[in-house]
C-alpha cells in the first residue's frame, strides 16, 4: 500500500494491486488507510469516465465521492451511504451491507471491504435485476397487447392439431366472428384442408386464395397466410386473412374500363374507314335507287318489274346500310338538354311503330311516377331504344310465334340514374355471344339483315351521355337490356 507523499506506482506491491485489479471483472478502486486513491481498474475508469480526472492516484476519497454525486453518477442518498460505510469501516472495521444499485443501464451492486494493507476496495458488480426485469416485461406485454389490439389486420392464432383459436385481434372478430375454432373461417371444406396440408408440409402458407366465411355466414374471396411456430411446446399458427372484395371488385371494374377504351378506340378507327366506304358508296347507290324508280314506272311487264322491285328494295337496304355507317361515322354532337322519360319513351314507341313490321308482337309500357327527368340527347336515345326494340323484335319473329315486349323505367338505386329496361321473351343471346353483341359489325342476322352496328351504336350513345348499357344475365327466356342515363338535376337538390 502507498504511504503518504510516496506515489502509489514507484514499489512493486502496489503494481502488483494494480495488476490484479485489472484482471477482474468488476469495478474496482482501491483506497489506501488515508483514503487515498491507490489504484482503479479499466472497468471503474469505463464506469466513472465523467470523473477520469479524479481517478489519478492520490485523489482522496472525499473529494472523488463528492465529484461523483455532483456529476449525478450516483444518487446523493447512495454517496452518503458510501460515506458512512467507509468510516464504518476505518474506524471499526466493520463491512456494511453492499448497496444495490437500479440504473437505466441496468442493475448493481457496490461493496465495500478492508483489505490487508490497512486500506479498502470499493467492488462494484453488475447483478440481475429481477424486479427491474420483470417491470419490463410487463411493459413488453402491455405493448404487445396495445398493438394487438389496434392492429387493423385480422389475425388469429390457432392450435395446428384441433383448430383451437388461442387468440385473435378485434379486427378478425370483426371479419370472422367469434368462433372458437378455425374451420369455422373456411367456407369451402376442401379449402380447408388443402390450407393444412401446405401448413404441415412447409410450416408457411403465403397469399393462399380461399373463400372466407363473414361473422354472419356469408362467404367471402379471400386470401390467407400463415406460419406455423412453436407455442409451450406446441405447434401454433399465426395467420392473417385478407378480405378481397374490394380489391376485386377493382380489378373487374378496371378490366371493364380497359375493354370500354377498347371498344371505343375499335369504334373510332372502324368510324373513319366506314365514313370513307360510305361517302364512296352513297353516289353509286343514289343512282342505282333512283333509276330502279324510273324502271318500276315505265315497265308494265309484271315478271320484270318483280325484278325491279326487288332491285329497288335491295338498293334501298344497302342505302340503309350506308345512312347507319355514316351515322356512326359522324359522331353527331350530343345536345342535352332536361328530358322527361315518360315523352322520351312515347316518341320511341311511335316512331319504332311507325317503322315496324307486322310480326306479332305485345308492347307494354311500365314508367314508374314522378321520375326525375334525364339529361339528354332526346333524338339519340330515341334511336337506342328503337333499335332495342327492333332488336327484340327482330329476335321473336325469328321463334314465329306471338310474343312479348316490355319497356320499364325507374329510379336507380343511388338516385342519379333513370334505369331503363327493354325486355322480351324471345330466345335470348346465347351465354357464348353475350360478350360480343357489342361488338361493332357483330351480328348474327344472315342475308344482308343485320349490319351488326345497331348495339355498338347503342353502346357509343350512352357512354356519351355519362350512362350504360348492359345485358342482364337473365336465367329465363329472352333477352333483358337494361340501360341507365344520368339525371338532370342532383339527387339532393330534388325534394
Ligand atoms: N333481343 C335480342 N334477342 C336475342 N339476340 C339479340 C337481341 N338483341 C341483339 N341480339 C343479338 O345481338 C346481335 C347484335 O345486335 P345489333 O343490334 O348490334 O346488330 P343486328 O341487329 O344484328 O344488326 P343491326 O342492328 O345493325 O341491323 C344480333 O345479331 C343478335 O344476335
Ligand atoms: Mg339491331
């Protein structure tokens, strides 16, 4: 040990001291009779690094404890402790109880000991904090259910072997209701086993496409994924379902967005080369109409003017043909203006009876009252439903036996849309067509009778107007057209 005035490192004992100190593991200091600093080791410097400067030796303790509380490194209770335990321990040599220490940066404990040479060591050791610790995991816990809870995913874990539900967040409460097993999300059995088979082959089931089973029983598309991890020795899984209604209602609705640009770019470049066929055609045609007339007059022989007869009309559908062509062609301006339904459909009965043939056929009409008007071109969607008609017309004379039209019109569900629908009970569009009667030049109707542009035209003139028109897939006979126009006024400025 060092006597007073002499530095602690000029003799071998204290370098000894030194050394040794610098093997343990703990803090260590070592005070001399005087209480002197005689020597620290790397780990107390390490610990008390904001007072290096008074770690030299020689420093008495005193003045270190005092430096040490004023940096805050200890609490100044704990100091006074030290400082009691220290004159405990000169004057009657008696060793305190080690103080434990609770820091942010864990737990400790400082003792205090006289040593041989008359002086003491301050040893202070890192210990477990099992209080501290265990304060900690229950903030773990508290955390983990915090988020648990407020996590928007719905997310169960189950026992592999029975199915058992151990726990689920809210939001798959919400989802899949409240059963206690897991077989009970599947609506589909065989779904469901194939889910367990990948589970128990590969431990981890990733976007699995599955349909779901609603809180109420409603199935639901979904998609489902999981791992399998080890619980108390037990085999648990952890999924998550996702519901893909929406997602997939957007994927159709785009995909029907894709095909209507695409239709309307295929309308668009046909519009410009018909608008070319039909400018060429329309002279020739004039003539051949005009001079079929003249021939009609002049010859009174009847097996030839059978034959002009027949010349005339079928120049006269080709000239049909062209007017349609160039009609589509021509992308008339829309003229909208406030139309009311209930006139709307009256001129389209008059004129379609005006033009229509004598098959047989039953007209009714259904308008439902005080429908708001619509925003329209009254001329154009006269046409589409004269076309409707002459369509459906056209499908019943093909059955020749008596049939039935019925033209409706209502309120649409959200209020913004007149609803109007064209049925018949003819023969309907069978399910391998239904796709393409839009389709421009689609027909079915041989010998000349159909052009194939009458639905394409349709189809053009409502897209036009903001509205729609569609095929019900209807299960019984006949074919229902259902079209929807925009109103004129906004739902919530209408009483
Ligand atoms: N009410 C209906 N019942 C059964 N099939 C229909 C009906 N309406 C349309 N179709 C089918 O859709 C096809 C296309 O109709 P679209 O009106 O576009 O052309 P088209 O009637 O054949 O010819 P166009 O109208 O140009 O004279 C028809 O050929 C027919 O096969
Ligand atoms: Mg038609």
């Amino acid at each position: 040990m060092s006597r007073p005035g002499r530095a602690p490192a000029e003799t071998g004992e204290e370098l000894s001291i030194a050394e040794t100190i610098g093997l343990v593991s703990d803090a260590v200091a070592i005070f001399d009779r005087e209480s002197r600093l005689v020597a620290v080791n790397s780990r107390f410097r390490e610990t008390y690094r904001a007072v290096s400067a008074f770690l030299e030796t020689g420093t008495s303790w005193p003045i270190l404890l005092l430096e040490i509380e004023r940096r805050g490194l200890l609490p100044g209770q704990v100091c006074d402790r030290l400082r009691l335990n220290e004159s405990e321990l000169l004057n009657r040599g008696l060793a305190a109880e080690p103080i434990e220490l609770r820091g942010p940066g864990g737990a400790s404990r400082i003792g205090m000991t006289s040593i041989s040479t008359g002086g003491y060591a301050w040893v202070e050791s890192a210990t477990v904090d099992r209080e501290g610790q265990a304060e900690r995991q229950r903030e773990t816990d508290l955390l983990m259910a915090k988020v648990l809870e407020a996590c928007p995913a719905s997310l169960t874990m189950f026992r592999i072997g029975d199915g058992q539900i151990l726990y689920r967040t809210p939001a798959a409460t919400e989802l899949l209701g409240s059963a206690r097993n897991t077989n009970e999300h599947f609506a589909d059995r065989i779904e469901r086993a194939d889910f367990v088979t990948a589970l128990l082959s590969s431990a981890r089931v990733d976007d699995m496409r599955m349909q779901g089973r609603r809180a109420d029983g409603r199935p639901f598309p979904a998609s489902v994924s999981a791992r399998v991890i080890d619980y108390r020795g037990e085999d648990v899984v952890v999924a998550t379902i996702m519901d893909l209604t929406d997602d997939l209602e957007m994927q159709d609705e785009l995909a029907r967005q894709k095909d209507l640009t695409f239709q309307s770019e295929k309308m668009s470049a046909l519009g410009e080369l018909l608008a070319g066929v039909a400018h060429e055609l329309n002279n020739p045609l004039s003539i051949v109409v005009g001079n079929a007339m003249i021939l009609k007059e002049e010859i009174r022989d009847d097996r030839r003017a059978m034959r002009i007869e027949k010349l005339a009309n079928a120049a006269e559908r080709c000239v049909g043909i062209v007017r349609t062509f160039l009609a589509m062609a021509r992308e008339n301006p829309l003229e909208l203006a406030p139309i009311d339904i209930a006139g709307l459909i009256g001129t389209a009965r008059d004129t379609f009876l005006a033009g229509a043939s004598d098959a047989p056929l039953d007209l009714t009409f259904d308008v439902a009252a005080r429908l708001p008007s619509v925003l329209a071109d009254e001329v154009q969607v006269v046409q589409v439903l004269v076309n409707l008609m002459t369509n459906a017309q056209q499908a019943l004379a093909e059955t020749g036996r008596h049939g039935l039209v019925s033209v409706s019109a209502r309120l649409g569900k959200t209020r913004d849309r007149v609803v109007i629908s064209v049925r018949d009970d003819g023969p309907g569009v069978p399910l391998d067509l239904r796709t393409r009667i839009f389709d421009p030049l689609f027909t079915t109707k041989t010998g000349g009778r159909g052009t194939g542009m009458g639905l394409a035209l349709c189809r053009r003139i409502l897209l036009a107007h903001g509205g729609s028109i569609r095929l019900l897939d209807s299960a019984g006979p006949g074919a229902e057209f259902e079209l929807e126009i925009p109103v004129a006024e906004a739902p919530e400025r209408r009483s």
